[in-house]
C-alpha cells in the first residue's frame, strides 16, 4: 500500500511517499507561479493508492488536479507528521514562507489549540527572504552569516517592508551587514516566542519546523530565550507531506 | 433581481450606475451562497423572493405607504425599540452594513481603522445606493461604541435627518433611567414626526407585532438543536437579516411556515447537513447583508451554524416585552426592561454574555464557538480574548477570527475554520 501526502505552500511543494510505514519518496519543488502543474511534475510516474493534499494551495490542487483527492489543513497535517518524528512533541513552531503558527498537542497527538499569524509576513520566511536580499547574502547562508556578529543591532520593525528601510539606514549609518543580519534574526526569534508564550510553554517539548527551521541562526536564538532544544526534524520543510501521506495511510 | 424600478430609484435620487453594480454583486453572491445549494426547506422561497425584490418590491410598498401619510424609520442597532415605531403606524427598516462601497470616499472622511460596518453605512450613503437610506424619513443613530458614536457626528453632514439616541454603558439604576428617558424622548420625537398620539393601546399593538415576531425566530432558533440541523446556518442568517426590513406581520406569517416545514424534517430526520455534522456557535458582532462570508466558509468545510449569538440573530431576537402593563407608563417600563437586557459588548462589565454563549452552545449541542470579530471593533475584540480562556476552561471549544468584508483573507480564514472543525469533529 503506497500513500502519498502532497504540500503545497506559498513557496514549495513537496511530496512523500510512505508505503508500509516507511517513507520511500521525498521530493520538494518551487510552487512558482502554476503551483498545480508543479505538484503534477513532482507526482509524475509515482504510483500511489491514496492521496491526501495540504497546504495552502490544497483546495486549488483537490479541484484541478483530481476531484478524489481529499484534503487536510496543514494545522492536522504537520501534527500528525511532527508526531511520527518525534513522539514527545507537545508543542509546534512553524514558520513557513507566509506565515507562522503554533500548534498545541494533547498527549494523544490531537491538536488541541492553534494560533496562527495575521494576514501580513511579518516574521516569516518572507521577511528573511527581504532580508537576505537587501544585504546581498544569499538566502541559504543568510543564517550562518548573522551567527558571525560581533555585535547586537536593534531592528524595530517586524514588518517586511518597514525593516526593509530601517535596514538601509543601518546601512547608512555604516553598521557591519552581519551584526544588521544578527538584529533581523533576534526580532524572528523575539516574534515567535511571543507567539509561543500564549501556550504553556515551560516544560513543553518543542518541534521547530518548516523552512524557517533550517536557519540555523534563528534556531540558536530560539533555544538560548526558551533555555530547551528543540527538535528539529532533518527536512523541516517535508513535515506537512509526511503527515499528510500518514494520515492517507491511517484511513485505509 | 428585478431592474423594472429605474424611475424610482431615479426618483429617490440613486446613482443608477453605482446601484446596478451593487445589485449584480448581491445577486451573483445570493446565487453562489444561497441559490445554489441543495437540500434548502422549501419555505425557504420565500426568502428568496424577498431578496430579489429586497430593492424594487419592497421600496414600492415603502412609497406607497409614505403617499398615505405613513413614515418609514431607519436604524442601525437592536436598541432602537421597533415597539415604539410600530405603534405610530410607522414602518421601521434596519439598514445593512455588511459591504464595502466607495471605500476610497469613505477614507476621506473616516480613518482606515474604522470597523467595515460603520464604513459600509458611508459607503452606501456616499454613493447613493441605499434606496432605504435615501426613503427614510428619520434615520436613528445610537450613542454605542466610540466608532459609531463619533461617526454619527459626521454622518448627521450626509443624512440630515438623523436623530441620534443616547444609551448607558452601565447596567445599573442609573443606567435604566438613562434608557427609559432616551426610549421617552424618542417616543415623544416618533409622535411629533408621525403626528400620531402614541397611546396604551397602541403600543400594546406595536409590543403585540414585534414579540410576535420575536416569537418566531425564538421558535426557528430552537429548532436548530435538533440533529441533523433542519436549515443551515446561511439561509438561518438571512432570515435574521431579513426580519430588520421586511413587513413584519407577514414575516411573521412566513418564518412560521417555515418552521412547520422544519418540525416535519426533524421528524423525518432530514437535515441541511448530514447527521454527525461538526455544529457551530457563531458569536461576535453583527452580521448584516450581504455578510455572508463566515458562515459560508464554515459550512463549506462541513461543519453547520447551529446559532448566532448575534444582534442580527438571538441578541436581536430573544426575550419579549411583557404585556401584562395597561398604562403607556407601564408598558414603557417593559419595554425598557426587555431592550436593557440586552447584552451588547459596549455595555462594560457585560458578564451576561458570557453566561449566555455557554447557554446556548449547551442548548443547541454545538461542538465548538467561533468568535467573530469585526477588525477595529474594541468592544468585541477586547471582551473575546478573556471569553476564550474562560470557555476553554468550561471545555468549551473556542476559535476568535478577526476579519473585514473583503475576500483578500479568505484562504488564511479556510485554512484555520477547517483547522479548528478538524478539531472539534
Ligand atoms: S452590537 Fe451593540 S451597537 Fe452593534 S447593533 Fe448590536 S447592540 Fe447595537
Ligand atoms: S462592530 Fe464594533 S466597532 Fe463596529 S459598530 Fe459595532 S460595536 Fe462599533
């Protein structure tokens, strides 16, 4: 029995395959401007039993691509998929392209209660992206860089766009492109433990997830202020796909 | 929609261009949310009817009844008491608010955190599409949060005959008496207007049509606890929406119709939705027309509205006045004893509410409570945040959602009401 879980988010897609409780197929892609032509791509040649889309593109996917396939939030999905990576998970920070939540577990795996951020990109992969741009770092060494910091800077905004131009005066004023990267990463951090602190977060084992995660600059700034590792998974980014596959595995 | 009124609604000086793309955009969303769905009661036609003829039919029966010397009377809250109109023989109308219109117009005179809904009133005025608004002969405004409180300071600019009531902000002796000289003061301007003496029995006729009406959308309200629920949570909505402008009698007559037909589906256990369907509380702020978006994003997911805890929905329609008084005093009081119940977020401390969502949600056997907030609305979004922790602890499934009238955020909105259904199924 092969099932396939599908994610389709404001940046990537990916897809996993699991069959007999093992993940054969991992796959991930640019969602670009024609996110279902990409999933079709990424599934092309895989033969699988069950499909069950996720993300935010879901819907979009259910209706073009096959009118079976069946959807889940990718709130249910990165539970389920954080859940067979690691079982003591109880709580979740996921900061994705767009947006960023929190998701709380019960003992059992359900979710119990979830928050997630606001219509604007604050504090997401997105802002990182700016970021990364208007220092001239490429986007996957942008964390290593920040860790080179001599100094702390203080980044106001949370906003994309207006620390954008708080960036180019920190510029102006000759500030070192490291210690501005390192001020950008303390205000994601800063963000998402707030959003955390609305849960019960002392004792709690935390999954960091999503492709923020794969800063690692923004993951040591989370464990030093929360004072606990995290557990982040070896692909971040493939949770929602894995979980979304279990979930098709557990219904047959 | 019926386009055979151009001449009137010319006459009523609307802006034809600006109206007919108002209508095309009502009726292309009537026929999305409504129209197009299976399994709806029958008497559900009604409704319908009145929708498409929402602008023509009944504006004409508003004209003609105003060429007979009869006034009509705007509002825009629950707390303008419809007893008091009905007693002068005059035709009350509660105005929607629940689109944006000329938004870039409205800015000039409103700042861009104002809620939609005290947005969208200007949005109709300014662009002249409201053929309620312009047929009104008194447009009442109320004293209530401090949007709409300042808002009707410039809004008096646009609509001249708007006549602006008082109310408390606290329940206390203090504030009844507040309420019973604004009630007084309206009724003495509702007889200098209509030129009608408001008498006892009177407005025992006027308390007789409204609790009348009240009744039946008590009676649709409890219906909806059965499951499978025998009408949806949209067309349940409507109804409600619809109760602040149709005729009231006849309403009446039909909601009670339609509850008929809905006794027979419970026996016949057919429902809206499919048995097992995850049921949900609605509560927050006012729905008006054409708002429809949360209620059709939670039953597109396949969950079903069980309730509104809403002015256009239970805050609106529950507890009647009492008829026991004989004297215009006595029934005064009981009118003012029914409207100071009502338990508004404006009112500070307002703890009724809260014990009354845990009433209904246990009542109507709802799985969980979505709690609307309006963006920029301070009154409700200030009180949902600790409403949350103190459901939550009664295990009581809570989801607070902050939103406009756009469609921008409708993904993010799926996204967590599918999320939060997934939860509570
Ligand atoms: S929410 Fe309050 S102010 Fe608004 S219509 Fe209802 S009673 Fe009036
Ligand atoms: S929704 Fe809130 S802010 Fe808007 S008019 Fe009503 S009480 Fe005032």
């Amino acid at each position: 029995m092969r099932c396939a879980g599908i994610d389709l988010g404001s940046r990537t897609i990916e897809v996993v395959i699991i069959e007999d409780g093992k993940v054969v197929v991992s796959r991930q892609t640019e969602t670009g401007f024609s996110p279902v032509e990409q999933a079709e791509k990424l599934l092309a040649g895989e033969h699988c039993d069950r499909l069950l889309a996720t993300g935010y593109g879901r819907h979009l996917f259910a209706d073009t691509y096959d009118r079976k396939t069946e959807t889940v939030t990718e709130i249910k999905a990165v539970a389920v998929g954080t859940r067979f990576m690691f079982s003591e998970a109880d709580l979740i920070l996921d900061i994705g392209g767009q947006d960023a939540k929190v998701i709380a577990l019960m003992p059992g795996g359900r979710v119990s209660k979830f928050e997630m951020n606001d219509r604007c990109a604050a504090g997401t992969g997105k802002f990182l992206e700016l970021t990364a741009m208007s220092l001239g770092f490429p986007l996957d060494q942008l964390g290593q860089e920040a860790l080179k910091a001599e100094k702390e800077l203080q980044i106001n905004s949370m906003c994309a766009v207006f620390a954008e131009s708080e960036v180019t005066s920190l510029i102006g004023r000759g500030e070192n492109r490291h210690d501005i990267a390192f001020g950008l990463h303390r205000a994601i951090a800063n963000r998402a433990v707030s959003m955390l602190k609305r849960f019960p977060v002392a004792g709690a084992r935390i999954a960091f997830i999503g492709g923020v995660a794969i800063n690692p600059c923004v993951c040591r700034l989370l464990e030093e202020e929360l004072q606990t590792a995290l557990l982040v998974p070896a692909n971040p980014q493939m949770v929602g796909a894995c979980g979304a596959a279990l979930i098709a595995a557990q219904a047959i | 929609m019926n386009r055979d009124y151009q001449k009137m609604w010319l006459d009523l000086g609307l802006d034809l261009n600006a109206h007919d793309s108002l209508l095309s955009s009502l009726e292309t969303g009537y026929r999305d949310f409504f129209l197009n769905r299976k399994n709806r009661p029958e008497e559900m036609a009604y409704l319908d009817f009145v929708m498409s003829e929402v602008h023509g039919l009944r504006i004409k029966e508003l004209l003609n009844a105003k060429a007979s010397g009869r006034k009509v009377i705007g509002s825009f809250c629950v707390f303008v008491p419809e007893e008091i109109v009905l007693a002068a023989d005059a035709i009350m109308v509660g105005l929607c608010t629940g689109a944006d219109f000329a938004m870039a117009e409205v800015e000039k005179i409103l700042p861009r955190n104002t809620c939609a809904l005290i947005k969208s009133a200007f949005g109709f005025k300014l662009s002249k599409v409201c053929p309620f608004l312009e047929a009104a002969d008194l447009v009442v405004g109320e004293n209530t949060c401090d949007g709409k409180k300042k808002a009707y300071e410039q809004f008096k600019q646009l609509q001249p005959n708007l006549y602006v009531m008082d109310l408390p902000q606290q329940k206390t002796d203090i504030g009844r008496e507040h309420l019973q000289s604004e009630y007084q003061r309206f009724l003495t301007a509702v007889e200098q207007l209509t030129g009608v003496e408001i008498t006892a029995e009177r407005l025992r006729h006027g308390i007789d049509l409204s609790n009348k009406k009240r009744a039946a959308l008590a009676r649709l309200a409890r219906l909806r606890a059965a499951d499978p629920a025998p009408i949806s949570g949209l067309d349940a909505l409507l109804i409600n929406q619809v109760a602040f402008y149709d005729d009231p009698v006849r309403f009446t007559g039909a909601i009670n119709k339609l509850c008929d037909e809905l006794e027979v589906r419970i026996r016949n256990r057919s429902g809206a939705a499919p048995d097992g369907a995850p049921r949900i509380l609605l509560s927050g702020c006012p729905m008006a027309v054409p708002n429809w978006k949360i209620p059709w994003l939670i039953e597109k997911a396949g969950a079903v509205v069980v309730g509104e805890e809403s002015c256009v929905g239970e805050r609106g329609c529950r507890n009647l006045v009492a008829e026991t008084g004989t004297s215009r005093e006595e029934l005064m009081a009981a009118i003012v004893d029914r409207y100071f119940k009502i338990d508004c977020a404006v009112f500070t401390p307002n703890p009724e509410r809260e014990s009354h969502i845990v009433e209904m949600s246990r009542a109507l056997k709802a799985d969980g409570v979505v709690h609307y907030g309006l963006q920029f609305c301070q009154p409700y979004i200030i009180e949902s945040m600790p409403l949350e922790d103190r459901l939550q602890k009664q295990d009581i499934n809570f989801l607070r959602i902050e939103t406009d009238y756009s469609m921008e955020d409708v993904g993010q909105l799926q996204t967590r009401l599918e999320a939060f259904i997934e939860i509570i199924s």
